[in-house]
C-alpha cells in the first residue's frame, strides 16, 4: 500500500446517477491512499474535470446522456495521457467494452461494483499511471532518461499473442503485422516476433530491408542484454521493434527451439506484448511459441481445407492441454461470394468467431507492398475495421484471462513439452 502524500492515487469518478457517484465515494472514504478528487455527471464534464484535476484513475460509466463513456474516454486519453481509465458496466454491453478497450479504456469492472474490487483495480491502475507519468517526463526532458528497452519501465511481464494457422496464406503475417502495431503505444511497448524461419516474411510485408534477424540473437543466446537486443530488433517508420525472420530459408537450421525459447522469454521481460508471427508449421518451434503463449490468434478463411485444418489444430490444442479461452478464432477474407458464413464454421467447428475481417484484395495488397500497415494507411477500411475488432477481442481476453489468473491465484499451466 501507498502512504507518502505525493503517492495519494487522485480518483475521479463520472456516472449520470448522482446515487452511484454517492456510493462509489462511499466505497473509496476510508482507503487513506485515495483521494475522490472530482465526481462528474456527463462526458463533458468528465473531459473538464480531468483537465483541471489530472486524476491517476478515472472511473467511468457508460451510458450518459452527452457525451457517452467510450468518447469521454477517448477525450480524456487525449489530454491527460496517464490517467487510467476503468469501465463500469453491465454484462450485456460486451460491444461498448470492446469499444472502450480501443477507446484507451485499460480495465472494467461489473456494476454494481464490490468495494475489493474496485480498490484493488485503482491499486493496480494508480502503478501503470504513474509509469505513464514518469514516461511522460521523460519525453518532456524532465525525467533520467531510460534504456530504449528495459524490464523496469515494464512491470510485469509482457504478454506474448501467437498468431497461428495451420494452413499458408490465410492472413496469419497480416494480421500478426497489424494487431502488433495497434498494440504498440508509449505506455505499452511491443515487439512483432516472426517465427517462420525458413520463408518468414514479417520484415518485408513492412518495407524493413536490414540483414539482422533472429540468427544473431540465437548465436549469441547466453550473453543476450539490452544493446545486443536493441542493435539485432529492426524498428518500423511506426516505432514498432521487428525481430525479422533469417534472411535466408538455410539460416533457420542455424536455430533450435530452446534458442527460440529464451529469446522470446527475453522479450517477454522487456515488451508489454510480445506478437509472434508462428508460420503454418507445428514443429518444436511452433510448440515452443505456443507454450509461452498467453493467448493464441487461430486464423482460419472460409474454404472447406481451411476449416478442416481449424478443426484438426482445435483437437491438437485439447490434446496439448492449450486452454481453449486462451484462443481467440478469426476469420480473414470474408466474402458473401464464398457462400460460407461465420455462424455456418461457427456451428461447424462448435467455437465463436471472434472477428472477421473481409476479403479487400485492392486495400490489403496495396498496404503490403507499400509496407504500411492497415491500421496505418487507413483505420477507416473494411479490412483495417475488422482488424480493430479483432485488437479489441485480443485485448478483451488478456484482461479476462488475467483478472481470472489472478483470482485463481495465477496456477502456472503444465508445459506443453519439457526442456530436455
Ligand atoms: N483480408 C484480405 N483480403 C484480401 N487479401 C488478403 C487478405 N488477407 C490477406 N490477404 C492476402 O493473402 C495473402 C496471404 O496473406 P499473409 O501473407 O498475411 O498470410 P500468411 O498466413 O502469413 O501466409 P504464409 O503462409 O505465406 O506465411 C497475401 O497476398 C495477402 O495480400
Ligand atoms: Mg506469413
């Protein structure tokens, strides 16, 4: 617990009913590190109040009658870049969560709230604002200035998102390219790791032409530190850190999965999200990036191999004892032509979809060869759409399955294959 004055988390809280901002004050009256430093009945006044006050965690409702919770959000991330901002809500407003999540939301909470839990989400955010504000400084030149990748800007460790198919060409390196670059903000760095060894084409679906790739990792793997790590990753116009694939297919023998093992768990230290780019092989490689993965982007497109591939790796996951709500399904190059529908595969392969992006040949091959990725060159695509959707699932799971971790008491799953 905190308890020095300048440690004192500054709360504002926002909700229409002035009954729930009476009992949330309520909740929060004892806690000696808390301080309510605003209550707000409307987006607006949500937005002036946290100019004024520059709260470390903003409590906010969802439905209000001006301006609504998601754009309140988006509003204050814009101005008071570190305050923290967690949802209330409802079970049934699922879409609004997603929504929030990419507004800039980082946490939500059921209503009516328990006072634990609530208390305990303020903690925890209070710790990422105050990151968020030591960064700030430093950007503002008034902060030490930190190694461009180090494990105590990052707290905890990063999560690490293996986006996978079991057959080539379904979308897996695009979707992998975009959901690491809508994942990459100053307060949440990542890396794009491309695993596919052999033909790996991650570095070149971003325009990045440098020969350093995993090779001069794994050939140094026991003196790894941060200038070794800093000199190899490549780095996109957009900021991105890229651990590029070898430059040719020969060099991947040069690599073995113990080596791939110890770099990503490296990585994992240093990068809030970790995005690996698996290929279409299930080799110890593959094995290996799935037992440090947190969560798995299974892509699937709507052809019958497809589908009987998503079917045979879904089995193969039970067989590994992956958990099922670490997979986040996905469908790339949708088209009504193809005559098979999401809820069709859904019912097939008993699973949700959890997004879909449409097929948009002209967007998608013009963002490749241009090196620009769709969340870049333009959000407001079909494609790029469907691709946001998709961010907002994977962001939704990993706090779920985090808040679950924790309430388990964070059991460490069994390891898919030992070290020998
Ligand atoms: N939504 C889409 N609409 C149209 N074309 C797409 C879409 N998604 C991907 N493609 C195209 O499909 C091809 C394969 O995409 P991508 O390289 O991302 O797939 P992959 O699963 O990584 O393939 P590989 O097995 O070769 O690594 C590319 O030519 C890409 O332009
Ligand atoms: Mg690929």
């Amino acid at each position: 617990m905190q308890d020095t004055a300048d440690e004192i988390i500054r709360v504002l809280i926002v909700d229409d009913h002035a009954e729930t901002l009476e009992n949330i004050r309520k909740l929060l009256q004892f806690e000696p590190d808390i301080e309510v430093v605003g209550a707000a009945r409307s987006g607006q006044e949500a937005l002036e109040m946290a100019r004024e006050t520059e709260p470390d965690v903003v409590i906010m409702d969802i439905n209000m009658p001006d301006m609504d919770g998601i754009a309140a959000t988006e509003a204050i991330k814009r101005d008071v870049r570190f305050a923290q901002i967690v949802i209330l809500s409802v079970q049934s407003e699922a879409d609004y969560l997603r929504r929030a999540m990419r507004a800039g939301a980082s946490d939500f909470i059921s209503k009516p709230p328990s006072g634990d839990e609530l208390i305990s989400a303020i903690r925890s955010l209070a710790v990422e604002a105050k990151r968020a504000k030591d960064e700030q400084k430093i950007l503002e030149g008034t902060g030490p200035l930190p190694p461009l990748i180090g494990r105590e800007r990052f707290g905890p460790e990063g999560k690490l998102i293996a986006v996978y198919s079991a057959k080539g060409g379904v979308g897996c390196t695009i979707i992998a390219t975009n959901l690491a670059v809508g994942l990459d903000t100053a307060d949440t760095p990542a890396v794009l790791v491309d695993t596919a060894l052999q033909f790996g084409d991650v570095a070149v679906s971003l325009n990045l032409q440098s020969k350093n790739s995993f090779v001069d990792l794994a050939t140094r793997i026991d003196e790894l530190d941060v200038e070794i790590v800093e000199e190899v990753l490549l780095q996109h116009d957009s900021g991105l850190r890229v651990l590029a694939a070898p430059p040719r297919p020969e060099m991947a023998d040069e690599i073995n999965a113990d080596q791939v093992r110890k770099v990503l768990e490296y990585l994992k230290q240093h990068f809030a999200y970790v995005v690996v780019d698996s290929g279409s092989t299930m080799d110890d490689i593959t094995l290996t990036v799935l037992d440090l993965a947190d969560l798995m982007v299974s892509v699937a497109t709507p052809e019958i191999p497809s589908i009987k591939d998503a079917r045979l790796l879904f089995d193969l996951l039970s067989v590994l004892e992956f958990p099922r709500e670490n997979t986040i399904f996905v469908l790339n190059k949708m088209d009504r032509r193809s005559g098979i529908t999401a809820a069709a595969i859904a019912e097939n392969l008993k699973c949700t979809v959890d997004g879909e992006i449409p097929f948009d040949e002209r967007t998608v091959t013009t963002s490749v060869n241009r090196g620009i990725p769709l969340l870049i060159a333009d959000k407001g695509q079909p494609a790029a759409k469907g691709i946001l959707e998709v961010l907002g699932a994977v962001k939704q799971r990993l706090v779920e399955r985090t808040e679950e971790g924790i309430e388990e008491g964070e059991v460490e799953r069994p390891r898919l294959f030992s070290r020998s």
